[in-house]
C-alpha cells in the first residue's frame, strides 16, 4: 500500500516503517546523509526516522502546490496521527510508525515533535516578524526541537539540571543554524514564499525599509545600508554559534563530531555571506561542494583520532 500526501495509507511492521524512513531521508536530505556516517549503528534506524518526520512535516508546510488552508488541513492530520504514535493507538503513516517503535526504548516526548507542526502552522499565517524576539520565538518552533529530538535519542534527559543545561546549548547550536539559513535565503524566501524573517524593527533602524529588501532582488542590487545590516545580523549568529559549540564537550564523541560538522558547516554559511560583501539580495550564498566535502573529511579524522 503506498502514502497519501499526508501518508496516512501504509501496509508494514516497524521494521518496514524504519526502512522507509531510511529510503526517505537519503532521497530528501544530503547533508544528513554524509552526517549518518558518523553515528554509531544502532542509532542510524532511529535518526532516520527523526530526520524523515522532520523533512516530511516541512515538505507539508512548505508544499506550494497547496493553498495554506489546504497545508493547515494535512498539517492538522499528521498531529493527528503523530499523537496516534505517542498515544498507543496505531499510526498510519511509516514515519511515525518508526518513531513509536523508537519511543518504545528511547526517551522522546512528544512536545518538540508537535512544536514543528506547529512551526510549520505558523509559516502558513505568519510571514513577517517585528523584532528578534519574535525570530527566536519563531526558532522555538522550528529548529530548537531537533536538537530536544537527537539528545533523547543519546538518552540524555533533558529534565534534569545538567540536561536542561545541554537543551540550553543545543537551543543556541540550533538558532544559530536557523538564522543563519535565514540570512542567506533571504532572496530566495522573498521570491518562493513571500516570507521575510529579518526583523521589521532592525530593518527600519538600519534605514531601509521593505520595498527597498524588495528593491534590491528585483534589481539584484544591494544597499549599502542592508550590507551593515547584514554584517550585524552575521555577527550575530556567530555570537549563538561560540555560545552553542560548548555542548561539543558535553557529549559523546559521536555525537560531537556531528555537533561540529553542524557547527562549522554553519559558520562556512556566514563566512560564504561574508565573501559576498554580505549581499544576500542579489544572489543566493552557497557553501561549494569542495567545502562540505573537506569539512566531513576533517569531521571523520576527528572522529579517528579521539
């Protein structure tokens, strides 16, 4: 039996579920792939289905052959089935058939799993943000909970005072890999799906305003003014990098050798916007291929020397 744009129609046992998510993954996600490299084995089964729940609750929020009432109607039936997962009742969809099956014998909760739909609800309503705050409420959502999802899979509980302090250090690994995603797509959010995550109140008090972020992609030209802001924003995300790279020790080395190869792909993010004189109007900023290959390398001759 074959999934629904919500997947809600699958024929298998968990351990079917588990290779669907594995199949899912490796088509839709890259970079997580050459990070699977580095996990121990037994953990590979229980990643993937994180990473596909993940990919999958995205891909629904961000589906642009469907209306947003249509997106919050499929955003409404996965909850549904997820809390079918966490609930004992049987799930539909392999995913979340998967992440019962990990539930079984992995602390997950069910709460940074619901505040990614929720994420992706938001997208659906929201498309501006007033101040930072609002950004790193908005961070909560979308990026924080993966890092809540893979320490539970390392068993740490994030409960206790020395686990809300590695939740504290993995919230800022993650905000600053969102934002730093939202600094160099902000051409590519603008054109694709009207959304603008820079702060409507730093924009105005670097001196521009939205029709000249407008302005400058239709022209793919860039103010000076947005450079600075830019460079601040930059600068920024940096500050939540140094201060999240602490978990690095806090962790097993496994796992801190994927935090880095997160971490420094990140930061090769900022360094590519900064090589483009911090204009992310004009074109996209990419991390070349030759780049990701060298920081796996370095990640995997880490991992042989410690």
């Amino acid at each position: 039996m074959t999934t629904t744009s919500t997947g809600l129609a699958f024929a298998g046992d968990s351990a079917d579920a588990l290779r669907w998510c594995q199949r899912y993954a490796r088509r839709h996600g890259e970079n997580f792939t050459v990070v699977s490299w580095f996990l121990p084995r037994e953990l590979r089964a229980p990643m993937f289905a994180v990473y596909a729940f993940c990919r999958f609750t995205d891909n629904l929020g961000d589906d642009t052959d469907a209306e947003p009432a249509e997106r919050l109607d499929r955003l409404d039936t996965w909850q549904a089935d997820l809390e079918r997962a966490f609930n004992q009742p049987q799930p539909q969809h392999p995913i979340n058939i998967a992440l019962q099956h990990v539930a079984g014998f992995k602390p997950l909760r069910v709460d940074p799993f619901r505040r990614l739909i929720e994420a992706n609800r938001l997208d659906q309503r929201q498309s501006r943000y007033d101040t930072f705050q609002d950004v790193l409420d908005y961070c909560d959502l979308s990026a924080n909970p993966v890092g809540e999802m893979v320490l539970a899979l390392w068993d740490i509980d994030t409960d206790s005072e020395e686990g809300r302090y590695r939740r504290d250090l993995s919230d800022a690994t993650c905000t600053a890999l969102q934002i730093a995603n939202h600094w160099q797509d902000v051409r590519r959010d603008y054109l694709d799906t009207g959304r603008l995550y820079l702060p409507l109140e730093e924009i105005h008090a670097f001196g521009l305003t939205e029709e000249d972020i407008a302005e400058g992609i239709r022209r793919r030209q860039c103010p000076d003014a947005y450079r600075t802001l830019m460079r601040f924003q930059v600068d920024r995300a940096e500050a939540w990098f140094r201060k999240g790279e602490r978990l690095i020790n806090e962790v097993p080395r496994e796992l801190a050798i994927d935090l880095r190869l997160f971490t420094d792909g990140g930061r090769a993010v900022l360094k590519t916007i900064e090589r483009q004189n911090y204009d992310t109007l004009s074109r996209r900023p990419k991390v070349g291929k030759h780049t990701r290959a060298w920081l796996a390398l370095r990640a995997a001759v880490q991992l042989k020397l410690t």
